[in-house]
C-alpha cells in the first residue's frame, strides 16, 4: 500500500503565498517553501495543512474555520481568502468589493448543533454577500429561508433556517435534520 500524502504538502504552496489585504485595512500573509505553506501571524510561521481540499492552521485565532481560497480558472493566484466572515483579497482581484446582504439573513449567522453523531455540528457565516456553511460552501436562495448549496450547481442538499425569535433563527434543518442554535462563540 502506498505512503499517504502528507496534510503538510501543498503542492500550490507557491501559488497561493503572498499577502491579501481586508478593506478594512487588516492583512492576512502566507509563505511558501518548496510544498509547505505557512500562515505568517504575529511574526512567527505557522504550518498550514491540507485536509479533504480545505486548509487549516493549528493557532487559536483560526481555529474554527478552515480558509477559503477563491480562484478564477484563467488566474493560478487565489483572488481572495475567506476564514468564517473575514474576508481578505489579492492585489491582482478586481470583482466588486461592497455587497448587498438581505436584512433578514442576519438572523441566519450562527452556530446550530445536533446530537446525533452522523451530522455533529456546522457554523452559518455571511461574507461577500453570501451565506457560507463551514466557511466553504456558499449557499443559493430558493425562497426566503430555504437554500441549496452553490456548488455543484446539481447538489440536492438544502438548508432551511426557522424558528426566528428576537432576530436570530433557533433551527436550522438540513436536509430533514434539525439543528439547534447554540448560543457560544
């Protein structure tokens, strides 16, 4: 049997190095050396690994999410990085920068939870004007609170968010599961 691939090779470490800025000012920096990638953060070198195609960084301030990088298929640079709600972007990235955000999905950002071992838990973030489950997955509306996943477009996966009290959904049903709002983090 083959040696498995290491999560610390990446093979477009290269690619993806660089610094991506916030418009808020903020700044986000990764290196490369050979097939390691590392997230440059408060002036030390944290190896970033890859697990099922998503990148994480073993430090405390990136903990929940994995990070997202957006690419164009004409551009082997990442345009922009996504890490839950923060979004970064590269200096050659030229989409639209300000994004309109139904009031009402404000009540979907959240943490929902299930007991059951087999779907665990999941966090609904807004960034670029777009719902992402896990910070990933962006999801499409097909009527006010129900959506499907963007990609791929054929996905029969939906998510439903109810129950909305005090401005905040308290379940969210994926698929016919029903997930819970935990109040944390």
């Amino acid at each position: 049997m083959p040696a498995p691939n290491s999560p610390a090779t990446i093979k477009d470490a290269k690619d993806i190095a660089g610094v991506y800025h916030s418009l808020d000012g903020g700044k986000i920096e990764f290196a490369a050396n050979g097939d390691a990638l590392f997230l440059v953060h408060d002036g030390k070198r944290i190896p970033v690994e890859i697990a099922g195609g998503e990148y994480y960084a073993n430090h405390p301030d990136f903990e929940l999410f994995p990070f997202y990088f957006e690419r164009a298929k004409e551009v082997p640079r990442p345009l922009s990085v996504g890490h839950g709600a923060r979004w970064w972007i590269a200096d050659h990235y030229e989409g639209p920068r300000q994004f309109e955000v139904p009031h009402e999905w404000l009540a979907f950002e959240g943490h929902y939870r299930n007991e059951d071992p087999w779907m665990g838990s999941g966090r609904v973030v807004l960034r670029q004007g777009k719902l992402w489950v896990g910070g990933t997955a962006s999801l499409r509306q097909v009527d006010a609170n129900t959506f499907r996943f963007a990609e791929p477009e054929h996905n029969p996966e939906w998510v439903q968010f109810l129950d909305v009290v005090n401005g905040k959904a308290r379940r969210v049903k994926f698929s016919g599961y029903d997930l819970w709002r935990v109040d944390v983090r």
